[in-house]
C-alpha cells in the first residue's frame, strides 16, 4: 500500500499519522512466589517487633509509675522509701525482699542497680526516712531514680 505524499501539507501529513497502541496495563501482584514470601515474612516480623515492644512496655509499667510516685513525693524521705520498697516487691520475689532491713536492704538496692553507690547520708535517710521527720533530700530521690531506672532482676516477675 503506497501513501501520496506528495504535494500535501504538512496538516494533512499529521492527520494521516496512526496513533501508538496503548500498552496493556501492568499488573501490580507479584509475579513470582518469592515476593509474596518476602511479604508474609515481612508481616510477621512487624508483627514480632510490636508484640515484643506492647511485652515491654508492660513489663515496665511499674518503672513508669514508681517514677509518677517519686516526681510527687517531693523528695519526701519517708515517701521516697516506701516507693523504692513497693517497686522492689513488684520486680523481685517476695520472699527475697520483704525480710530485707537496714544494712542488708541497702546491700541489696546496691547489688541489683548497675553501678549506683549509695552515700552513707542517703543511706541514713533511707533507713531512717520511715521512722523519724526527716529534711527533704535531693541526692535520696536522685539515687531512687536511678534505681528504679536501671536494677535488673534476677528471676523477678518482670
């Protein structure tokens, strides 16, 4: 089949033009099995990653709520111990910290903190804090917030 071109105008050459076929659409499925196994593999690790993120965030709701108490107690020392000694029994057994007292309950906020000294004066606060009107202390609250922050606990219900 043979087109005159011969003696046409530009116009009439453009009008004589046939249009590009349109492509197919492309479809957006995978097209193989191992994009779908990336996908459902993908999907379960989310799903790991946010049941281990809702895991902690409970395991540490009682950090999170000691820390509420103690920003209210005022650097109360009274208060401040018995905030301490409540989020002790919630992270460790019973049986391993309610029988603690004087030295030995001091031993063991040392022992189960990452180092955190406690000063002979917060020390004498803490023991004393329940028993007697004592001044506020800054340094006692200081050491409770650490504690509370970073013990770690051996075999606790955590």
């Amino acid at each position: 089949m043979s087109i005159d071109v011969e003696g046409k105008s530009l116009v009439e050459l453009l009008d004589m033009l046939v249009p590009a076929p349109v492509p197919e659409p492309i479809s957006m499925t995978p097209q193989t099995l191992g994009w779908v196994a990336l996908a459902v593999v993908l999907v379960a690790a989310v799903g790991v990653l946010l049941l281990l993120f809702r895991r902690h965030q409970r395991s540490n709701a009682y950090r999170r709520a000691a820390l509420a108490d103690l920003q209210a107690a005022n650097d109360n020392p009274a208060k401040v111990a018995e905030i301490l000694r409540r989020t002790a029994l919630v992270a460790y057994p019973r049986a391993q910290v309610a029988g603690l007292q004087g030295q030995e309950w001091i031993n063991f906020l040392q022992q189960t903190a990452e180092k955190m000294p406690i000063s002979p004066s917060a020390s004498r606060l803490l023991l004393e804090g329940p028993y007697r009107i004592s001044p506020s202390s800054q340094e006692l609250s200081h050491m409770a917030r650490v504690w509370i922050q970073t013990h770690k606990s051996e075999g606790g219900r955590r």
